[in-house]
C-alpha cells in the first residue's frame, strides 16, 4: 500500500488547499498593512543554527539528517521564529524595531496531540527591537485580528507571564530537577502531585507555588494574585505587566492564567494563547522571547505569535464549498470565443475549457457554461437534471 502516508501526515485536497490559500493571502496581506516585511526562511538549516540558544527546547521535534555535500548535520525546522530571529539579527542587522512575519511548513517528529499534524502550517508574526509592553500590545491585537479575519474569532485570550514561576523557582533556591518536575507539573495542573512534591519547602514558596494553578479567570485574578504571592520585585513587574495590557486592551476577551508556561524555557516574558469555542486547544500563541538573536551575534529583545494554518482553515466555516466556474467549448485559434474566455477570466471568473473529445466535462466545479447565442457568447446555467 505504497499510497499510504506516515501518521499524522496528511495531503490537502482541493478544498481544504483552495481555503488554506485564501486564509494565507488574507493573512498575510494583513499582515504587509500592518507593517510586516515577509521573509521565507529555508526548510533545512544547519542543526546547531536552529536549536542555538532559545531554539533548544525544539531538539526532540526536529528531523536531523547529514549533509552529503558537506558531511555536517541538518536540520528540518520544527518552527520557523528561530530562523526568523536570525535573519533579524543576523542578515537585516537593522537598527530600531523590525516586523517581519512569515508562512510555510514545518515539521515535527512527534504531532503535538492526538488530532495534530506533525507537517503544521506555520504562520506568524514577530516585533524585534523593542522591549516595552507595547509591542506585547501590538502583536496580541494583531492576533486577534487575524482570527476575526478568518473568520475563527477568539473566545478567550488567556495572558500569563513566565516571570512569576521563575521568581518563586530563583526565590526559593530550587534545583534544576524540582524546577523541571514541578514546571511539569504546573502546565498539567496536576494539584495533588504538585502538592506532595511541594510537601518538604519552606513557606511562603510552598503556598505559592500551590496557589499557582488557582490563579486564573478575570482580571480580578491579579488581585487574588498580588495577595497569595510573595512581594518579590519580579512578581510585582509581571502582575503589573498584566495589568497594563489589560487596560490597553479592553474590548478584547482577555483572562489570566499564571500557571501557563508552556514554552517556559524560550519565554521570558508575557505569553498569551487564544482560543476558540470549536477547537479545544489554543488556536495560536505568543509571547515575548527577549534575547533570541544573541546566538547570531545580536541580542534583540522581541515577541510574536505563531498559528496553524491548517488547523485554521479546518474551522472556518468556507472550507469544503467549492466557487463555481464556468464551462466553455475547445479554442482551436484566437476567435470571439477565445477573446469571451479571455474577458471572463481578466474579470476573476474560473473558465474550463474542454479539452477535444472530453467527456463529463462540466465536472464537479462547473455550474455555468459558455454557449453561442445567434453570435453572441453568453453564460447560461447547466441543467444538471437534463
């Protein structure tokens, strides 16, 4: 069965394509009014250049494979924002803030869930260059716009800040082991196991980091925060923070989970995740990765956000409804009929021709055809039940 594909490995089929690439233009040139630069960045990369310094968390999702020209090892990127930081640090190398946004595949060795492609269509944008909240302001609304724009209108924008965790973890004296069983732990909101594992600290790092899967909800989270944590000066910065985009944001659904840290170890800032009422993950995710060029020679602080296009066009409600197209005899020379084809097609319209002899031509997209009427060509319905 040499037609079958790996697990978790799928083709696009004409309408699932056709509604990808229109979500991909829309995007995009949203994107470009915005300010965004499109880059494409290369499938393969040397591996030390795509798992250097924040991209080290993507080591068990990449494909390697050894370069036969120079014998070192590649890479097939598991995400694109790594190759998108190098290019701002490494090839542009511009002064002051650089938008740039990107889309194409990636591929992972594992799918991210049950329902996950491991070939996801990665689109995105990203600020480097600039370190204060309003560039975390900036990308969260263009996120939101992306998913008005598709139709895919976030429910619920959770934000968190990675700060919190990491204050209690360096407050605390934790060692490398505990902080990654409990990091675990954390984004699996497992509170009985955190708990026992939580048994033998020392108060107040006990009870906060047992308070941390209870805070989410509203913006009075922060409140009920501010009063469970320790005063400690990052903690103070990060619910700030939080507040801040709350008040800069107000006509978005924004709620709050501190206990949010996937991407922890790439993230050192605010991170957000949007989601939708029909899909039960988050449809996209962000937030602030300052540093990620330092690998490449130049540390830019810089925030972004990332989707799946493919998971993207399977909620919206265009996919799988095919535009009609018109239906038109075989051009054997330049005549009115090829000069009628001609104007259709400069005015947006789908034309099949037939090809000579064809048979059942009209096909699953046909729903007009091209006919001659005393001379004159003109689009008439297809009587299918004829």
């Amino acid at each position: 069965m040499n037609w079958l594909l790996p697990e978790h490995i799928a083709d696009a089929l004409p309408s699932e394509a056709a509604q990808i690439e229109r979500l991909r233009r829309a995007l995009l040139d949203l994107f470009r009014v915005h300010g965004y630069e499109l880059v494409l960045p290369p499938l393969l990369e040397h591996l030390d250049s795509l798992l250097t310094g924040s991209g080290q968390d993507l080591k068990l999702r990449t494909f390697k494979l050894v370069d036969q020209l120079s014998g070192r090892t590649l890479g097939v990127r598991a995400d694109m924002t790594p190759q998108v930081a190098r290019i701002d640090a490494h090839l542009l190398n511009r002064q002051g803030v650089t938008r740039l946004c990107y889309c194409d595949s990636v591929l992972h060795t594992l799918p991210a869930s049950l329902a996950a492609s491991r070939e996801p269509i990665q689109l995105g944008a990203e600020v480097f260059g600039y370190a204060g909240l309003a560039a975390d302001r900036e990308v969260i609304r263009l996120m939101a716009d992306a998913l008005n724009a598709a139709g895919v209108p976030a429910a619920r924008i959770d934000l968190g800040h990675v700060g919190v965790f990491r204050a209690l973890v360096d407050a605390a004296g934790l060692d490398g082991e505990l902080e990654g069983a409990l990091l675990q732990l954390l984004q699996a909101k497992d509170v009985p196991r955190l708990r026992e594992r939580c048994s033998s600290m020392d108060e107040p790092w006990r009870s906060a980091l047992l308070a941390l899967p209870e805070l989410y909800g509203d913006v009075t989270t922060l409140a009920v925060a501010a009063r469970a944590l320790p005063a400690l000066p990052p903690i103070t910065t990060a619910l700030n923070a939080l507040r801040e985009l709350q008040a800069a944001l107000p006509d978005l659904p924004l709620s709050f989970d501190l206990a949010d840290l996937r991407g922890y170890r790439y993230h050192n800032g605010v991170v957000f995740a949007a989601y939708h009422a029909a899909f039960p993950s988050a449809v996209a995710l962000g937030g602030r990765y300052d540093g990620v060029g330092k690998s490449f020679g130049r540390e830019r602080p810089a925030t972004g956000f990332s989707l799946d296009l493919r998971e993207l066009a399977r909620l919206t409600s265009a996919r799988g409804e095919p535009e009609g197209a018109v239906l038109a005899p075989y051009v054997a020379d330049c005549s009115a009929l090829a000069e009628a084809i001609a104007a259709l097609r400069a005015q947006g319209e789908v034309v099949v021709e037939l090809l000579p002899d064809e048979q059942g031509g009209a096909g699953p997209l046909c729903d007009r055809q091209l006919v001659d009427a005393d001379g004159q060509w003109v689009i008439r319905a297809i009587n299918r039940d004829g």
